[in-house]
C-alpha cells in the first residue's frame, strides 16, 4: 500500500513538472514571435524605446530571414540616436544586414520595401539611394506576394511617400 502511495506521489511530481516545463517553453517562445504589424508600427515610430524592444524581439526571433528587419530597424533608429560617429556605424551595420539579404533573396518585394522606405528617408550624403527607382517598380509590380500586414503598411507609407503613392496600388 505504501508503495502505490509513493508511486502515484512521483508521477504527480513528474506530471507537475513537465507542465512548468511545458509552460516555460510556450512562455518564452511567446515572448519571441516576430509580428509584421507590430514590425511596422515600431518602424513608423521615431521613438527610440519602441524602435528597440522590436529590435530585441527580432533578435531573439528563430525567423530565418530576420536580418532583413533587424537591419531596417538598426537604420531607422540611426536616424534617431544622438552622435554622428554612432548614426553612422548603426546605419552601417543596418545596411549590411538588409543588403546581405537582398543579395540572397533579390525577389523578395517586402525587403525591396524595406530599403524604399530608407532610401528614401536617408540623407543623401550617405549615398544610399541608388535603387530607388528600381525597388518603387518592383513593389508595385509585386504587391500581390506580398504579407498583408506589409500591403497594409505599404498602402499606410504611400499616403506620406513621395515615390509610391495609393494610386500605384
């Protein structure tokens, strides 16, 4: 009789910690998912905090393409944080990471979008608006394959933008 005590006990105490295990797991899992709209509303933002705790999601993210949008963000927040010295190494750093994707993966509208939106707001003393042109044709003609969340932003981005524009869509 005891015994069949002492096992019902340890398969309650296994039961009780493969739950927390489980719990765990989904917990931190959770906190890490990569979200386009929470993406794009950080990106739409000029607030630094914002701009970095979608920056620390990304990072921790197991998406396999998350440089591209780690790289956009590095970027946008460049143009935010004080030092010219530091907007320049961030913007640098943001700029191999989008690039080195668009090197893998040329047929991906959304990051073409990515780089449009830069381009387009960067200084022009850093030079990096050679393809804006290229990328401006390429959204458009390829809007269908892309993610809703990032039609919505992009159909959000044309209302302010002076290269795309609600009637291109």
């Amino acid at each position: 009789m005891f015994s069949l005590k002492k096992s019902a006990f340890i398969s309650l105490i296994f039961t009780v910690l493969l739950l927390c295990t489980a719990r765990l797991l989904y917990a931190q899992t959770g906190t890490t998912a990569f979200n386009r709209a929470a993406f794009y509303t950080a990106f739409a933002s000029d607030n630094i905090s914002t701009i970095q705790k979608q920056l620390d999601i990304i990072s921790k993210s197991l998406q396999d393409e998350k440089e591209a949008f780690e790289g956009a963000l590095m970027m946008k927040k460049a143009g935010l944080i004080k030092g010219a010295s530091h907007k320049l190494t961030m913007f640098k750093a943001g700029r191999e990471k989008l690039e080195n994707m668009l090197n893998k993966y040329a047929d991906n509208a959304e990051y073409r979008f990515l780089r449009l939106m830069i381009q387009e707001k960067a200084p022009r003393i850093l030079g990096y608006d050679k393809q804006i042109e290229e990328d401006h044709k390429y959204v458009i003609e390829h809007f269908k394959t892309i993610p809703e969340a990032a039609q919505k932003a992009i159909l959000n981005y044309s209302k302010s933008s002076k290269v795309l524009s609600p009637a291109d869509f």
